[in-house]
C-alpha cells in the first residue's frame, strides 16, 4: 500500500457506522425530533451532537481498525460527537484541508506533516498511530537480493514521490553503495504488478504489512528491507492530525475526538481480529478479510511499540527525522520541528 495515492482510484463517500450504532442514533434523533414541530434537532439548551469530519489517508484498511472499534462501541457518540469518517477523491489533499478547516481530523504521515509545516500549512499531529515506518524496499526472495547493497546494478521502482528516492538512497548509502549505481524505474502505483512481472528488480514505496502480504497470498515471498534497519532515522509512519486552529478554538472537542479515538485503539490493541470485525461490518463490500486479517497482527505491535501509552510521540524522535529531512531538502533549516507534534492528548 504506497501512500497518498492520487487519480481515480478513489471515491469520496462517507463510512458507514454500524448498524447497531446507526439504529440507535436514528431512533434517538427520530425521538428528539418528534419534540420540534419544525426546525433543527437541536436546541439553545440542547444543541444535539457535534459534527467532527475525519479524512482518511486510504481506503479503509487495518491501519484504521481503531477508528471503526470506536464508531462500533458508541465511544465518539459518548462523548457527544456526530463523526463522518470518509475517504477523500485525493488523500494527497488531507493535510491541505485540515489546515484549512475543511476537515477537523485527518490520518497522515509524518513526513507529510513536516512538510505541510515548512510550507506554512498550519498542521499538527496529535497522536501517533503506528510507531515505526511501513514503507520499505522489497524484493523477490527468489531473488536472492536481501539487503540494500546486493540492488548495486539493479532496476528499483518507485512511485515517483521524493521523499521515497531519498530514503533508498539512505539505505544504499549505509550498506555502501551509490544511488547512482541503481536505475531508478518510475512505476506509479503499480509496484507489485511491477515486481512481480520482472520490470524490476525491487520495490521502494511498498508497506511491509500489506504489498508484502498480497505477494504471499499469491504465492512469491518477498524480501524486506526496513528503512529503519538501514540508515533512515525511525520515524512514525501513520499520525492522527488537526489543525493550529482547532486546538486553539476549538480544545475540548479535540480532547472528546482523541478520548474516542484512543479508547477504540486501545479496544483494538486487546483484541485486534474484533477490531477487524468492526471494519468488515462497517466496510463490506471494500475490505479484503484476509489480507486485513493478516495486516493488523503485523500492524497491532508497532500501534504502541516501546511507547509508554498509544498515541505517545517522543520529541528526540521528531527531531531526529526533522534534521534527516533537512539535510535532504525537504524543510527549512530554520523550521521548528517541536511545532509539529503536540502529545497534550497523550498524557
């Protein structure tokens, strides 16, 4: 799953609740209703819940098994919201529309958001979702090309996103060789049928917790090399983000949104498979079982890892990455990364 996808693969339409969550938020709302003759449901004294949008950054997969946890178990309407969960028609746009105040919430990437910051777009991420990177590169175990320095002469594709080109290069590097000495093949999005058709000889841009089991189930283990193991400076691969401006007008609903948020990862940490349950029933006709089911027990150690508590970023890691990234030209020298993560809904 290469990530912030663009074009026609996506279709912008809310996720459903579940049935149960929806027949007692209908029943509740039908009865609030038949007290107002005409008008809202609402009232001065009783204004109904709160409307919170939340972006995805892909379709609905195990990488948000927390969130329909949450939606499942009521704990966003617990705490008085009303959450339109929704991919957008381009996920390279969430953090543009976050920023802007046209989505509350939104899932993305922590190089996205150093990015976005350095760019002036004022957004925040306020919890970590998964503690260490997904993308990789991979290779055929077939191969034999198990480690960055055996690609010396070798095709790689990739998805044309820079930041991908950059951190081979790292891995290259670490393990002694150029990234001159590899020929760089842009293959979009396509990089498993890449791989798999002999294009190429390895993949950067492919998460280890999904292309790597979609070549499995069709019979080619794979190679993986992970970023952090070769030279790349650790970093949190999925972040749950805001704007400046909801923090600063709007803090009690970011406190209710992350509460639920946390509460359904936490659900899904002690019961991963039930998680997957809540996101087929949410999602029926989107989600493949299998490979989800397969994903999120590689996903549910890395959603805590070796943080104190779920959601928890450590500023020394931030750092690390944001200096990496400035080295690389991808931010201002004189960005201040400590601006661009809060952990105040992680305490």
């Amino acid at each position: 799953m290469t990530r912030i996808p663009t074009g026609d693969l996506f279709e912008e339409k809310p996720v459903l609740k579940s049935s149960v969550f929806k027949r007692i938020t209908i029943a509740g709302l039908f009865s609030a209703c038949l007290l107002l003759a005409a008008g809202g449901c609402g009232t001065a004294r009783d204004p109904g819940p709160t409307r919170v949008s939340l972006a995805l950054d892909w379709f609905p997969n195990s990488n948000h098994a927390g969130i329909f946890e949450a939606l499942k178990r009521g704990y966003f309407s617990a705490e008085g919201l009303d959450v339109r969960v929704y991919t957008p028609a381009d996920p390279s746009t969430v953090l543009q529309t976050v920023g802007a105040g046209r989505d509350d919430f939104g899932m993305s990437y922590q190089p996205d958001v150093l990015q976005a910051r350095s760019a002036e777009i004022p957004v925040v991420s306020v919890l970590a979702i998964v503690q260490h990177p997904l993308n990789s590169v991979m290779t055929l175990k077939s191969s034999g090309l198990a480690r960055p320095g055996d690609l010396k002469g070798k095709k790689v594709g990739h998805p044309n996103i820079a930041s991908n080109s950059a951190m081979l290069a790292t891995m290259l590097e670490y393990d002694g060789t150029r990234l001159s000495e590899v020929e760089l093949v842009d293959v979009g999005f396509d990089l498993v049928p890449a791989l798999l058709s002999g294009r190429v000889h390895a993949v950067v841009g492919a998460y280890w917790t999904h292309e790597s089991i979609l070549m499995e189930l069709e019979g080619h283990p794979v190679n993986i090399m992970r970023m952090e193991d070769w030279g790349v400076p650790d970093f949190y691969e999925l972040v749950l983000v805001t704007s400046d401006q909801m923090l600063s007008e709007r803090p009690d609903v970011a406190a209710r949104f992350t509460r639920a948020f946390r509460k359904g990862f936490e659900a899904a940490l002690a019961d991963p498979q039930g998680s997957i349950d809540a996101l087929i029933e949410l999602n029926p006709d989107t989600v493949n079982e299998q490979l989800e089911r397969q994903g999120v027990d590689l996903l549910r150690p890395l959603w805590q890892a070796e943080a104190p508590r779920f959601g928890y970023q450590t500023p020394a890691r931030w750092q690390s990455f944001g200096d990496w990234m400035k080295r690389q030209g991808f931010v201002r020298e004189t960005m201040d990364v400590s601006k661009a993560f809060t952990n105040r809904f992680a305490e």
